[in-house]
C-alpha cells in the first residue's frame, strides 16, 4: 500500500544487519516530531495548533 499525505514523511527503506536495524525517511528540515510537540522546541505549537493537525 502506498500512502501520500502532506503531514506524512515518506518511507524510504529498512536496514536489518544483525542486531543493528534502522527505519529510513525522507528529511525532515524543521526537526522531528517529538520535537515539534515538545515544549522544548523553540517553535513550539499551541495544544490547539498541535491537535488541528490530526485530521
């Protein structure tokens, strides 16, 4: 299945070396999402403009 969304990052591979595994995405250039809903970030989101974008 193949999805496409805006507020998506795409799925670019896998790795799978032994113990070592790692997903592959497309970059990210205003961070990861942990730290855009972090109140850590220096361009943090109200919780209202953090939940408008779960439709």
């Amino acid at each position: 299945m193949t999805v496409h969304h805006k507020n998506l990052v795409s799925f670019i591979g896998y790795c799978d070396e032994g113990d070592k595994m790692a997903l592959i995405y497309e970059y990210m250039a205003n961070g990861n999402l942990k730290e855009n809903l972090s109140a850590k970030s220096s361009h943090c989101l109200s919780w209202e403009r953090k939940t408008s974008n779960t439709n």
